[in-house]
C-alpha cells in the first residue's frame, strides 16, 4: 500500500507543530458484521488542520463519534489530549453531519442551552456569544429562528456552539455540505484563524478542493487510510504531470489517447490516465516533455488539431483517483443498447427565456435565460436555496413559471404530455430506488413505468448492470450498495428509456472520488450519444465536468458560459504566497487591513491574494507585509479556479450595487 | 439546582411552547379527552324501550303499567304492532311485558299472577340491569298496593354510603382525570426525547459530557411544569363542567397528582430512549396508556373482574391507584388515612420508571448498530 508519505515528518504544517493532540491507533469498529473502520492510524498535532477525505460509508463518521466519546471502538487505541475521549468530552467540540441545531429555538437560545449544558459561567458566556457571533456574522440575528437561518448560517452558528465552550479540538463532520462557496470560504478562514489560535481540528469532507485547506490529509477508503500526507506532498509523491489539453474533437481524442495510456502503470509513451473535463482533457503523463509530445504525435497521426496543451500540477482528484484505481476495476461505458441510431439536432433541447418565478412576495428565480444543445453538459450551479430546484422543476414542467417561456424537446406548452414525458430522463438527489427490492427488480419496474419494448427491455437492463460492474449481482437486495454503486444504478433506472433530455439533480453528493469518476464517464457517453443534459450541484469542483454552466445566486444568474471562460473572463490575478511558520495569520490579517477581505484567504499554510493589477499592486503587498516586518518566502501566480471567479464575480457585483445605491442617493 | 439540569429545563419549555403540535397535545387535546370521557361514558341506562302488552286491560293492570313508565328507565316503545316479540326482533324495544287476562282477577282471588316479562340478552349487562329493575318495579307496586304480606321476616334496607344521589359523574371525572393524566404527559415526554434521537441533536447532547441522569431529569422537570398546568387546567374545568367537588381533605390528591405526573412522565421517557422513531414512541405510548389506564386501572370496569394473569399487570398499573386517590378526594373523602398507601405506590412507580429510563439511556453512547 502507498503508504510513503505517511512515514515521512516532512511538511511544513510539522514544523509548526506541537503536542499530539488527537493518536488514533489501529482502530477497528464494526457494527454486527459489518465492519465500518478496519485498523485506522494518525496522529493530529496541536493547531493542525487535518482532513479524513473520503467517501459516504468509508468510515469518517464513525471515527468522528469514536473521537468524541460517544461510540467505543471494537480494538485499537485512541487518545485525545493524552486521555480517554470520553474524558477528554469537555475540552472538545464537535459540529455533527447533520445540524446539531434545535430549528425551533432562536440563534441565542440555541447557544445557551449548549453552554448550559456544558457549563459555561453566565460571565463568560454572555461575553463570548459577542464575539463569536460577530466573529461568524451572526450578530445582527441573535433573535431568529435556527430553522430559518441559511445553510451556511446555520453551519456558522452550529461551529459557534462547538465554540462556546472554549474547545482545545475541534472535530467536524463533513461542515460545509449545502453551504455556498462564499459561506464556505469564510467558514474556512475562520477555521484557519482558530489553528492559528492553536485549536487542533479535525474535519472530514468528500471534496478535494477542501483538503487543498488542510495542513495534512488523510485519504479513508473503506475504512482504511490509503494516503496520508500534506496536499502539497501528496501530489509531489504521485510523481507525475497533468495535461490540460483543448482540442475539437474531444471524444476521438479521448479514446485515442486511452489507448495509449496503460491500465496498469505507465505506457510507452508515458499516458497514465485521460480524462474527459468539461471543456478540456485532463492527460496525467509521467514525463512532461515526453507525454506532451506523445499526446501532440497521437493526435497529429489522425489528423486531430490541437488548439492549446497546458502543462501543470496534478490535483488531489488525481492522486486519489489514480491510487485508489490500484484495487478498482476501472471499466469503459459500454454501449447502450438501442433498436435504432439517433438523429443529430441542431435545435436547443432545452431552451428558457426570462424565466421568473415568485411564491408570494419572494422571487425565487429571476430572468433566468439559458439554453442547453442535445448532446451537451450544462452545469446549472447554486447553493441551497439559490433557485435551481425551482428552475428544474419549471423546466420539466412541474411548476408553473411566474413570467417567461421554456421550451423542452421542441415542445413550448403540454410538459407534462405523456408522449413527451417519455423523451425525458430525471434523476433526482435521493436516489429513487427501492431498497428492499433486488437490483433487476428495480430496474425491471422501471422499465414497465417507462413502458420499453419486451424486446429491449432486457438488452437495457443487462447494459445498466454491465455498466455498473455488478454483472450477475442482479439479485442482490438494493439497500445492501455501497452509495457510489447505488448512484450509478439510479443513473442506468433515469435513462433505461433512453431520453433526449435528461435531468440530473445532484447527482453525486457523497460519492467518492473513482466512484464519482465512472459516474462522470456514464453521463459523457450519454451526451456523446446526442442526449442534452442539465445537472444542478452546489460544488464548484464538479462544474469543471460540465461543457458549460451557469451560476444562480438569489434567482439571478450571474456567470455563464465554459469552465475556461468563466475563469478567463475574471479580471486581475490570482497569486499564492507563502510566509514563514506562524505568521500566515498574522499576514492575513495585514492584507486584510488593506485590501476588500474576499482577496485574500487562506489556504492551509499558504494565502491566496486576488489582485487587480498586478504591477503596482503587488509592490504594494510587498511593501505592506514589509513594513510588518513579515517575509515573503514564494510567490507567483496562479490560475483561478470556479470558486475564485465565483467569488470574485459575487464581490465585485455586490461592490458595484453598493456603490450604485450610494451614487442614487440624493 | 444544577446548571446543566437547568439549562436543559428552560430548553424543553421554549421548545414546548414553539411547537403547536405540542401545546395542543397539553391542552387542547386533554380537554377534549376530558368532555369526551366524560360526556360519552354513560354506565347508567336510561329510557329503555318496553313494550307493553295489556291482555287484562283492567285499572289494576294499567296502573301497574302507569307505575313501569313513573321513572326515566323505562319508556313506552314506538312499536304498534300486535306480537311484541316481532318489537324485540327488530330492536324497537329491549323488553317486552305481557299481562295475562287474568292478572286483575288472580290478584283480587289472593292467588299468584304471574306477568312474562321477555328480555333482549344481546347485551348481557345490560339485560342483568333491565331484570333487576323490572323484578324491583314489581315488587314496589305490590309493596304500594297492599298486595304483599307485610310480615315478611328480614328486610334489606339499602342506603347508598358515597354519592347517595348516584351521581354518575362523580364516577366518571375523578377516572377521566386518572386517563389524561397519564396519556399526554407521557406523550410529550416521549416525543421530547425521541426528536432528539431522531432530529440527531443527541449526538451534541453525548458531546458535551451532560449525564444520562441529568439530562432526564431537566427534560422530566419541564414537562412536569407543564403537566402541572394540564392537571389545573383539566381539573379546574371539570370541577365546574361536570359540578364535581371536593369531599373531604384535597391534600393527598395534590401530591398524589404530583407523584402520578411524575410517572406518566419518567414512563415517556423510559419509551422516548427506547424508541428508535417519533412514530414508534407515539404508538407505544398511546397503546400502551389506552390499554391500561382505561381498561386495567377500574376506571370503567372493576378491577377485582381482571382474571388472573392480567390482574398481575393490573397491579402495577399506576392509574389504578390514582383513581382510587383521585375518587377518594372527590367522592368518598376519607383523606390520608384511605388513600396513603395508593400515594405512596404512585411515588414508588415514578421513581422506578425514571429509574429505568436512566438506565436505558445509560452511558450516553451511540446503540450498537446506530451509530453510522
């Protein structure tokens, strides 16, 4: 097992480092016969970020109740501060998957109870309400309801009542799931200044921009740990470099170079893995210069342009996918049975045009224009509660629109028509699945609702089980799939009726980094086949996999268009700079005292700084950082990701009104 | 009192009085159960259709019909017909009297007159009733006529000892109290617990170190406050509904009271941790109260009618004992000296109910098996 970069003390985050804080050692837990963590191994220091990076059932959850005293283990040692957890419970504070809120008493009231509970003085707690609540955001709504705050509201009050106790641990489950990106960064950058402050936190995620976060992270997949190790080491210890490669003819493309790369080590040419990235292939080679010119021979031996190849770093999707792929099988889509070929159209197959809808007083979606082609991915993005299930649901025709027109497979009125619905595939979030019936049952129900000929009915639901590896697994209880699998089974359950159009509502929420891959591999071999697809998450990560997106805040969409444009279109740049050991809070705070907070935000040991013009601008943080005596170690620029332009573009907007309402004032 | 049994108290309380569901379940629904019980349940039967079939037609045998109609028990059928038992057959009557020809003449010749008196026994209890009153009505005309020998050697004379107006509500309300004391508390005791289990905000609770004990007793402290305020609720208006009031000293009905909230609610509880689901608590908490509270506690049948095995759970059912506390305090009014050792038994079974729910929720840890 890889397991190098867990005996190796290197890492910056060490240096720093204290006292062990959190010793995990071959810990087991099983539940009946069913064993959730088999023999888990680390040890978390004093004001350390550590991140349990893994999927839905690999154990996380778990290990976070073991931590927190309220779960014994089946074997294995596991200390916190040096004592039991269990007695440790009061220097400990633990944000749980699920909000550990009571929805019907108000941010206060939910704060006193904890302290109550925990025994904080009235002097103390009266006083750290204050902060803590100004620290989160949260003082203006003291009086509110739990129960009507936002997603990351809630998230934010949830950490304040971790917090009120003073905890030397932090532990948090999974914290930002349904939060939006610019909830989540703040959330982050307080966790940041909490380590700063020498709390020891360890917080569990399924998504690996997450982890970049991290100090140090540790990679569980089925209750073992398979990598351990700093974000930035991991990739280093992958030992290989990722290809951004833009070309016409992705899906040629792909499978040419697929050909090339080997399954089980690197080829000749040194192609490890390829994968299909919204707009662009991702071409994991072992050698920069050597995989590049073997990706640019390839293509030019079939006469396949090549408009831009872009050398850069591996990411942490790419570790995990390529070590766990070691004990996967990793199987190509097959093709999907079909008694006839499919015409190409040119017409949009889902089209709106100033879309609206209010529900009383309260606009949930407004002017929303978008347009989706058969045969591609669009991304519809948001956080909960931004409008995208509304949107969804106006465009398949559940929901009346307010104002403005939608068009579905050509249709402009009748959505819900038989003949129509028949055309279209939608798989929502909760996997619609029945547990207690067996894998072919399901299928074969659904097959009957779609009413598909007896001749092809049973071509489809071999294809849904080859595809999903679970040949001659057919009669295996439903309930008893790990979630990855389960998701895929849904997939093939949405589309046995072959649609034109179909609709996926977060479609891989708690699914793990392979299982979300093959996922990924699934849908661009439906959309190859000239089936238009609409798929709606709150993770920015995922965008990178749809052919275009668009962004819903409040209703409104504020950015359309590919992954590359979006990034491109953000104005000024992005740079990472590093500073010495213990300072990074202290640098932040500087920047922050001089430039708008959203452009700077931490990432584990490093900062990220969002400049507008980079000459001047960054002599000027140089000069800043200077004159507080602090030095500069790295610095250089770096691309930006979904979640910077989003930001970026929500600031700039929300700046921009601002600045308008003032100007309209008399 | 300790912070964190405190802190958990105030919390059950502003949680209770956010949630309609469960201010209905302490007071709407409580008083409803009260007018319900107590309106519904009649064991008295009243206006009883009889037949009569005068065959003598003479004064003698239409005073004696004059006399089976002078009270409200019995009332002259609908039916019009010629064969009475074709009344009884379709239900227009539940007995029927037949006079023979001779009923006037046998009676003035000193000789024996029998009457054939035909009683629907579809409803056994009640037919019993029907023959007894019938027997007693009879026996009372010839008392009042002069037609019976006067010398006879023993006579009962009954006097009824508590409630000698055979008030049937003073029956009734103190058993209905005994019922929705015990179902709603235990209700929302239940749901308290159950939602934290189910809502996942245990998980917090672990957390933070807070003892099984402590945590029970907050939440056990906050909806005995509000049982409390059932129990006034629900006793002050059937007092003045139902014209029911106290017969002797009301000392032992107030810490009895005290005591049987105490269990109803230690007993949601103990069902709240047992229970995995809101659904799973509400049903065995219902069930379970209906079953005994209603029918093994004497509140309509008497409990000595319980055969054997069930009379042993019949034993430790709490309301049983708070029914005889409670119609001590309204009907007989005897005071400490009756009912001290009922009280005492229902301070015995809340301890122990809160005893066992502590227990279950013991170390304060995940359920094998739940925890993922």
């Amino acid at each position: 097992m890889p397991r190098s970069s867990a005996a190796e003390p290197g890492g910056q985050a060490l240096a720093t480092g204290g006292d062990v804080v959190l010793d995990v050692q071959a810990l087991h837990r099983s539940y009946g016969s069913v064993v959730a963590v088999r023999g888990v191994d680390f040890e978390v220091r004093a004001g350390e970020i550590f991140g349990l990076i893994g999927a839905d059932g690999a154990g996380k959850t778990s290990t976070f109740h073991i931590l927190a005293g309220m779960l014994a283990p089946s074997a294995g040692t596991v200390r916190v501060l040096g004592q039991a957890p269990r007695q440790a419970r009061s220097r400990v504070g633990y944000l749980t998957q699920t909000f550990s809120l009571y929805p019907d008493l108000s941010v206060v009231e939910n704060l006193r109870y904890v302290a109550g509970l925990r025994r904080v003085a009235e002097g103390d707690f009266r006083q750290r309400r204050q902060e803590l609540l100004k620290l989160m955001g949260l003082a203006p709504f003291g009086e509110r309801l739990a129960g009507q705050l936002s997603g990351g509201m809630k998230q934010k009050l949830a950490l304040c009542c971790a917090l009120i106790d003073r905890p030397q641990v932090l532990l948090l489950d999974e914290p930002t799931t349904g939060v939006d990106p610019v909830s989540r960064r703040e959330f982050w950058d307080v966790l940041a200044r909490l380590a700063g402050a020498s709390v020891t936190i360890l917080v569990a995620t399924p998504y690996l921009d997450e982890a970049e976060r991290c100090h140090r992270i540790a990679l569980i997949h089925e209750g073992r740990i398979r990598q351990i190790g700093t974000p930035a080491a991991l990739k280093r210890d992958l030992g290989l470099t990722r290809l951004e490669l833009r070309c016409p003819e992705r899906a040629r493309a792909e499978a040419l170079l697929e050909e090339a790369s080997g399954a089980d080590g690197p080829a000749p040419g040194g192609i490890v893995d390829v994968q299909t990235f919204g707009d662009r292939l991702d071409v994991l080679v072992s050698d920069a210069a050597r995989g590049a010119a073997e990706v640019r021979g390839r293509l030019a031996r079939e006469g396949l342009a090549v408009e831009d190849l872009q050398v850069t770093l591996p990411t942490l999707e790419n570790v995990f996918v390529t070590r766990l792929r070691q004990e996967g099988v990793q199987s190509l889509p097959l093709a999907f049975p079909r008694s006839g070929g499919r015409p190409r159209r040119a017409d949009p197959a889902i089209a709106a045009r100033a879309l609206s809808r209010s529900f009383g007083g309260f606009q949930a979606v407004r002017q929303v224009d978008l347009e989706v082609g058969y045969g591609e991915i669009f991304g519809l993005l948001g956080a909960n509660g931004a409008g995208k299930t509304t949107t969804i649901k106006m465009l398949c025709g559940l929901l009346e629109p307010s104002a403005g027109e939608v068009s579905l497979a050509g249709e402009t009125s009748r959505l819900r028509s038989r003949e129509l619905l028949g055309r279209i595939g939608y798989m929502s979030q909760r996997f619609t699945l029945y547990d207690d019936l067996s894998i072919r049952q399901n299928l074969a129900f659904y097959a009957g609702v779609y009413g598909i000929p007896r001749a092809l009915r049973r071509r489809r639901i071999d294809w849904v089980l080859a595809s999903c590896g679970l040949e001659g697994q057919g009669d295996l209880p439903t309930g008893q799939l790990p979630g990855g699998w389960k998701q895929r089974v849904a997939f093939g359950a949405a589309v046995l009726h072959d649609p034109q159009v179909l609709f996926l509502d977060e479609p891989t929420s708690g699914v793990d980094p392979v299982a979300r891959r093959q996922f990924w591999r699934l849908i661009n071999a439906f959309a190859r086949s000239g089936t238009a697809i609409l798929v709606t998450t709150h993770y920015l990560e995922e965008a990178e996999q749809c052919n275009r997106l668009c962004f819903l805040v409040a209703g409104r969409s504020v950015i359309e268009g590919t992954p590359s444009a979006v990034k491109a279109a953000q104005p000024g740049c992005l740079f990472e700079l590093q500073v010495p050991a213990g300072f990074d809070q202290r640098s932040a705070e500087v920047l922050r005292r001089h430039w708008e907070p959203w452009r700077v935000s931490r990432f584990a040991d490093r900062l990220h700084l969002v400049l507008d013009d980079a000459g001047p601008e960054l002599a000027l943080v140089r000069r800043q950082l200077g004159e507080a005596g602090i030095e500069i170690l790295s610095l250089r620029q770096i691309p930006f990701s979904l979640e910077d332009a989003f930001i970026g573009t929500v600031q700039r907007t929300a700046a921009a009104e601002a600045a308008g309402a003032l100007e309209a004032e008399p | 009192m300790n912070s964190r049994i405190r802190a958990q108290c105030i919390k059950e309380l502003l949680q209770f009085r956010r949630d309609r569901l469960t201010l209905g379940l302490a007071f709407l629904l409580p008083l409803l159960s009260l007018l319900i019980l107590g309106f519904a349940i009649r064991l008295e039967t009243k206006h009883i259709p009889v037949v009569v079939q005068d065959l003598d037609r003479s004064p003698l045998s239409r005073s004696y019909t004059d006399r089976l109609f002078a009270t409200n028990q019995f009332q002259p059928s609908r039916w019009q017909g010629d064969d009475p038992v074709e009344a009884l057959d379709r239900g227009e009557a539940r007995a029927a009297v037949i006079i023979p020809p001779d009923f006037s003449r046998r009676l003035k010749a000193g000789k024996t007159a029998s009457i054939q008196v035909l009683v629907d026994g579809t409803d056994a209890n009640n037919a019993r009733v029907i023959r007894n009153s019938l027997q007693a009505t009879t026996e009372f005309f010839l008392r009042d006529r002069g037609l019976v020998d006067a010398t006879q050697p023993v006579l009962a004379r009954t006097r009824l000892w508590f409630n000698p107006g055979r008030k049937e509500s003073l029956y009734i309300v103190p058993g209905v109290y005994a019922v929705v004391l015990w179902i709603f508390p235990s209700l929302l005791a239940a749901i308290a617990m159950v939602r934290e289990k189910e809502k996942r905000t245990i998980l917090q609770v672990y957390a933070s170190g807070i003892g099984a004990g402590e945590l029970l007793l907050g939440k056990a402290m906050a909806y005995l406050l509000v049982g409390g305020a059932m129990a006034l609720v629900v006793m002050g208006l059937g007092s003045l509904i139902f014209h029911v009031g106290f017969a002797g000293d009301p000392t032992p009905l107030l810490v009895g009271t005290a005591a049987y909230l105490a269990s109803a609610v230690s007993f949601g509880l103990l069902l709240g941790v047992r229970s995995a689901s809101q659904n799973a608590a509400v049903q065995g908490v219902s069930l379970i109260g209906f079953l005994t509270a209603l029918l093994l506690s004497g509140f309509i049948y008497p409990v000595s009618n319980i055969p054997f095995p069930l009379s042993l759970v019949s034993a430790v059912v709490p309301a049983r004992y708070f029914i005889l506390i409670s119609r001590d305090a309204y009907v007989r009014g005897t005071g400490w000296p009756g009912v001290a050792l009922d009280v005492l038994v229902v301070m015995v079974s809340a301890v122990v109910l809160f005893a066992a729910a502590c227990r279950s929720l013991g170390p304060m840890q995940l359920d094998d098996g739940a925890g993922r």
